[in-house]
C-alpha cells in the first residue's frame, strides 16, 4: 500500500469508531447519569485502566480541574503500573488483578463513588480485579469495552462499542482508543454541564491560572455581559480568577462576596442570574 492508501483506509476505519459511538448511545446515557448522581452526591467518578485505555483515563482525569475547576479528587485514574506506565509501557502490570483492587482500597473508594473501568477488549485481569474490589466497597461500577462479550466480571452497566478489527490486528490504540476517548469525553462533559459549570457552550467555570486562560475568560466575559476588555479583566481580578464569579457580579452589579452567595444558593447555576438581571453599565 502507498501511504496514501493507508491513511485513506484508516480515515475510513476511524468512522467507524465514531458510529460505533452512536450506537451505544444509551448505554452512555445511562452510565451518565451513575456519574452525574456519584458527583452531586459528593463521590467521585475514578477511571481504571491499562495500557492506552489507562492513558486515556489520565487524560480524561487530568483535563477535569482546568476545564471546569474541579478538584484534583472528583475526577481520578488509576493505570496499571503507575504513574510511570503513562510515559512508558508497562504491559506486564495489567494481568494482576490483585493490582487493580490494592489501587481501589488505596482510594477509599466507597458507596458514593462510581469506578469506571477501561478494558478494549474486555478481559483485562487489573481492571477485573479494580471492579470487583469497587462491588465490594458498595461503589457503582462501569465497564467500558469495545467487544459484544467482555469477560469481567458483573457490573452495573456495561458499555459496549463494538469497533470492529483493527488494521493493525490487536492495536486497541487505533479505533478503540477514538471510540473510549470518546465516551469518556461524554461522561464527563455531560456530568460537568449537571453540575452547573457550563453556560451554553461556553467554560463558565475556568480558573485563571495562564496567559491563554485570561484571555479566554475576558473574552467570555465580554461576549456574555457586552462589556470591553478591559472591563472584563477587571472584572475577573475582583472575582479572584473565577470566570463564573466575575459573570455574576458583572450581571447583578454585586460585589464577590455576594456573587459567591448567590452561587452557592443556586448550586452553582449562573443561568437564571445573568438573564434575570438588568446588565450594568460597562
């Protein structure tokens, strides 16, 4: 094959992971709605995996605290070989389920948590052994794969994605790494935007913490109130680096102890704040 030819029929396998996706749309909808109910309870959603499907569950995890300012706690990963198997491949760690239930107890995991576990083609022994040790904990447990059949074990709900082979016979990092990072992309967004820290398609909850994040929060701020750049930064000094804050003293033209307390007693919505209050002057 040319090269050409190669990229050309893995473009065409990759849309078939999208589909995929689609497919199990359900599936999804219910393991969100585990996530949604886990975080708002105060528990935690945590990702075990090995291999690629642990490196997507860092990722995914890791992605959680600048996006929408949850603490490092809320979103958690667990790979099989440690921190260091995120660098260097570590393939031996993932066929010892004992492993997998050491990390989980190192966690604390318990009732209100939810553990989703990774595994492509559904028989990974650390994610077997994390998922059983989360059913013992009185945790909720997920599985997700991208085979019919996994063998792993019962779990609360299972995800399945059937991709289909890979080009690449086995090289789950191909189209069952597009399908999971996909899914969990889902889950997590769609908890974050029941948690209340999205505001249309926007990032309403970002915390400052570099250039390119002042710049967007400025930007969010002068798109959603109407108010220049300058005012917007301001703004978003007085609020302490939080875009949200800033939103509602910016609309309710209050300070940032009143804009807190006026988060705080809607759970964190800015929705009904921003559109039911008269804008300020800029």
């Amino acid at each position: 094959m040319t090269a050409r030819q190669v990229l050309e029929l893995m473009h065409a396998e990759d849309r078939k992971a999208v589909e995929a996706v689609g497919g199990a749309l359900d599936q999804v909808e219910r393991a969100a709605g585990l996530v949604l109910e886990a975080l708002r309870g105060g528990g935690r959603l945590v990702y075990v995996g090995a291999g690629t499907s642990g490196r997507l569950g860092v990722l995914d995890a890791a992605e959680c605290p600048p996006t929408f300012s949850t603490s490092p706690e809320m979103v958690q990963a667990v790979i099989a070989g440690g921190a260091e198997a995120v660098v260097r491949s570590r393939e031996g760690a993932e066929d010892d389920p004992e492993g997998g239930a050491r990390a989980v107890r190192e966690r604390s995991v318990g009732s209100r948590d939810v553990v989703v576990g990774i595994a492509a083609g559904g028989t990974t022994p650390f994610v077997a052994g994390a998922l059983g040790q989360a059913r013992k904990s009185g945790a909720r447990t997920i599985l997700l794969t991208c085979v019919l059949e996994p063998a792993l074990g019962e779990v609360d709900l299972t995800i399945s994605v059937p991709v289909g082979p890979e080009i690449l016979t086995g090289s789950t990092r191909l189209k069952a790494g597009t399908a999971t990072k996909l899914v969990l992309n889902m889950l997590t967004t769609s908890a974050m935007v029941g948690l209340g820290k999205v505001y249309g398609n926007r990032m309403v909850d970002l915390q400052v913490t570099a250039a390119k994040l002042e710049d967007r929060g400025r930007r969010i701020l002068s798109d959603i109130l109407g108010v220049d750049y300058e005012r917007a930064g301001r703004l978003l000094r007085e609020a302490g680096g939080s875009v949200k804050v800033a939103l509602v003293m910016g609309s309710r033209g209050v300070d940032r102890a009143s804009a807190e307390r006026l988060l705080r007693e809607r759970e964190g919505f800015v929705r009904e704040l921003i559109e039911t209050a008269p804008r300020p002057p800029a």
